[in-house]
C-alpha cells in the first residue's frame, strides 16, 4: 500500500496549507495586500433657505491692521491687576448703500450734465481675523484666562473701528466711489456726470430717471 502510505505522509502538509488559506483570506488585510475595498461612504443632507436679503452695498475699500493691544484689568487694590498682550490683525470696509438712493438725487442739467447725491459712506464693517491674530501673554488671570481673552478681544475690535475712522476710511471711500462710479455711469448715461456729496439734491422739477 504504498500510495496509502503517501498520502499519510502527506496529510499533515494538506492541513497545514488548508488552514494558511482559510488564515490569510479571514485576515488579507493585515497582510498589506493591494485589493481593499473601498469604504462605503453615506452622506445626508438637507438644506434649507431661512432668508433672502436685497444687497446693496458697494465696497470700495478695506483697510488691513496690525496692533498689538495689552488689555489691563483692575481686580483688586491688594493683588496686582490682570493683564494680557495680544498681537492682532484686523480689517475694516468702507462701502455705499445704494439702496437710499432716491428719485430726488439725481438731477439732469440740460442734455449734457446729471447731478447725483450719493449716500454718506459708511463703515461697512469691521473686525478681528483670528486666524491671523494670537495671545502674546497672560498674567495674573487668577484662572480666569478665557474670560479675560474675550474682553481682550473685545476691546481690539473696537479698537480697530476707531483706527479705521480716524485713518480717513470714510473720505477714501468717497474718493474711490468718484473714482469707479463717475466713469461707469458716464459710460453708461453718455453724459458728464458730477457726484455731489450732500445727501439730497433739493429739486424743484420732477426729476428724470435714468
């Protein structure tokens, strides 16, 4: 029985192999095999439109800041104050709102000229960029660090509102409205056109439009 005796021999090396196979399928992605699957990915969504807001504002132009601001707070006459230094970067937009724009700010001097009273320029907003500002240094917080950075923060945004109006934002955002507006609307009117600065042209004529 030479051919029984073989396969006795043999059968210890067939279970071996059968177990290796059973072991490397259960567990192929352990063994840095190239045939992943790709994950199955689900996604949800819903969205939904809370407002619509008629715009009008024109942005014309933006003044970048850098400060740093060391903002101190009294505690107590016995204990030293808390302070804490931040280097800040900051933004503030001067813009026009056209929307107040009347039917008596624009007024035509005979075929050639149209007088139009633009609205006062206004701060369109203003703010810290977190991304690009940071806490330089806190002291004596008594463990009131995030409250303390707030107020901080606060205060530099304020801060970079009155940098931008007593840096001229509102007369440069004129200046650039005259710059832009003025060759557009004589493109468009195909008359000399003069933007005046009071708020309303006082016109004892039906005004005509555009």
């Amino acid at each position: 029985m030479p051919l029984l005796r073989v396969l006795i021999r043999l059968l210890p090396w067939i279970l071996v192999i059968t177990v290796g196979i059973f072991i490397w399928r259960s567990f192929r992605d352990f063994f840095g095999t190239d045939e992943k699957e790709a994950p199955a990915v689900s996604v949800n969504y819903n969205t939904i439109l809370t407002s619509v807001e008629e715009l009008g504002k024109m942005e014309l132009v933006r003044y970048n800041f850098k400060d740093v601001v060391e903002y101190k707070k009294e505690v107590s006459r016995y204990i030293p104050d808390s302070k804490v230094v931040l280097i800040v970067a900051g933004e503030a937009v001067g813009c026009v709102d056209f929307r107040k724009i009347q039917a008596g700010d624009i007024v035509f001097e005979g075929d050639s000229v149209v007088q139009i009273a633009l609205p006062e320029p206004e701060l369109c907003y203003y703010k810290v960029d977190h991304s690009q500002s940071k806490v330089f240094s806190k002291e004596n917080t008594y463990f009131q660090d995030a409250e303390l950075v707030e107020e901080s923060f606060k205060y530099a945004e304020n801060n970079v509102k009155r940098a931008a109006l007593n840096s001229g934002i509102l007369r440069q955002t004129t200046e650039n409205a005259e710059k832009i507006l003025k060759p557009m609307l004589e493109e468009i009117t195909g008359k000399r056109v003069v933007l005046v600065p009071q708020r309303r042209i006082r016109n004892p004529e039906m005004p005509r439009k555009l």
